[in-house]
C-alpha cells in the first residue's frame, strides 16, 4: 500500500510539473532562435517586413511594472504591519476581508475598475492607468504576505524590545520587520512576477504601443501587450516576435522566482 501512495504522488508531481516543461520547450523552439542582440536595442519595423525588436516593450514594462511597485509595495506593506499590530480593531478585519477579496478578483475586473476611475477620468489610456491596476493587483499580495510573516515572528523578541524601553512603533519596524524582512523580499518579487504578466487589465488601461515612449502619461508599450498583439496579428513575423517576446518574459518571471526563492532559503535554511 505504501508503495502505491508513493507512486501516487509522485505521478501527481509529474502532471504538476509537465505543463511548465512543454511551455518552456515549446516557447524555446519557437522563440529562442529569434534572440539577439538586435532584438532587444531595436524598435519595431512598419507591419509585414522583416526584422524589429522589442525595445519599446522591454522600456514600457519596467516602467509601468516599477511605477506599480512604487505604490503597491509600500502601502502593501504598511498594511501589513497595521493589521499585525491591531489585528482585533474593526479597520484591521475590514482591510484583511478586502485584501482577500482583491486577491480572488481576477484581473480583468481590476482593469474595466482602473479604466472607469482613472482613463475615464483622464480622457485617454496611458501608463499611469496601467500601473494603477497593476498596483491594485498588487497591493493585497504584500500585505497578506507582509501580515502572515509578521505573525510568524516570536512574540519573545517583542516583549524584549519592549522591556528594553523600545516604543511600539519602534519594535515594529527595527525588530519585528527586520526578523521577517527576507521573507518579505520574497513575497515581494513573487507580486512583481505576477504583476509583470498580466495582460488584461494593460488592454483597459496602458492600450500599447508601437513607438518608444516615456511619457507615462500616453499610451505605451508592455511585453505582455505585445505579446497578445502580435500573436494575434496576420504577419509571420509578428508572431515570430511574440514566441520570442513570450519566451523572455516566462524567463523574467522564473528568475524572479528563483531569486525568492534564494532569499528564502539563506533566511530561513535549506529546508524551506
């Protein structure tokens, strides 16, 4: 019997793990041979000709991801530690029930929300609106992730640092989240690989673009819009860009979440 259990699971670990392995290899013989230099400096060409690259995606996603980072991480971490520290008061249970809720919301929902309150508002898509949704998406993430390690933390070192004459928002931030800081990384670089994914709430807010831009107050350039435009478009060369464009953001997306997982494991040992 017990050998049954063992195949059991290790048949359920194989089907766990063999969609990420055939997406990995289907979008490295579709996509790698295209790499190149070139294909990361360049901008793209006129529709139907050969060549282009995806500059003005790779520049859009860093700044729209970044700019999300900017307000989500911080305010999802404040939260965090407000609903440790007060975590009976009615303000606590409320944010913690909304955070939940934004967490089950899909993303879609996010972006029809952040294009009724911001490009309605506005008058026109722009990066700013997609960093706004990114950063709604991303903002229960950390302060759930935030809340729960900060749980973990033993309520000894408190009542040390207390007894020592440290004032409560001062144990706070200098022993209670500096314990917990590794793992907060972590949970931070996984919000930042699931946000630099997302495609939908982008179509509502950012739209795309086809031309290198800073200016996040106009429309702009992602890698996840890119790689919806392309691979929907009629030209072979666009989709020849869009296996390409996918694969490095699969690749974006794992070392972010090998780097958690680094972190992770040099705070809290080999174990984890």
């Amino acid at each position: 019997m017990s050998r049954i259990m063992v195949g059991v699971m290790i048949t359920a670990v194989i089907v766990a793990v063999l969609p990420l392995f055939l997406i990995l290899g289907s979008l490295i013989v579709k996509g790698a041979s295209s790499l190149s230099i070139s294909f990361f400096t360049n901008t793209p060409v006129p529709a139907g000709e050969d060549g282009g690259g995806v500059r003005h995606a790779i520049v859009g996603t860093l700044l729209i991801v970044g700019m999300a980072s900017l307000v989500g991480v911080p305010l999802g971490i404040a939260a965090g530690i407000y609903t440790t520290e007060f975590k009976g008061s009615r303000l606590a249970t409320i944010t913690r029930f909304v955070a939940d809720v934004l967490n089950g919301t899909p993303s879609i929902v996010v972006g029809v929300f952040a294009w009724t309150v911001v490009v309605v508002t506005q008058g026109h898509f722009s990066a700013l609106a997609g960093s706004a949704a990114l950063a709604v998406l991303m903002l229960p993430m950390v302060m759930r992730t935030t809340e729960e390690l900060l749980n973990l933390v033993p309520i000894t070192l408190r009542e040390a640092a207390l007894a020592l004459g440290y004032s409560r928002w001062r144990t706070s931030l200098t022993i209670v989240l500096r314990t917990a800081l590794p793992g907060i990384v972590t949970g931070v670089l996984l919000s930042v690989a699931r946000i630099a994914g997302e495609t939908a709430p982008l179509l509502f807010t950012a739209l795309g673009s086809q031309f290198l831009s800073y200016n996040v107050d106009r429309p702009m350039a992602a890698l996840p819009l890119m790689v919806y435009t392309y691979a929907t478009g009629p030209f072979e060369e666009w989709h020849r860009l869009a296996w390409s464009a996918a694969l490095v953001l699969i690749v974006v997306v794992l070392v972010l979440s090998v780097i958690a997982r680094v972190v992770t494991r040099q705070r809290f040992g080999r174990n984890v």
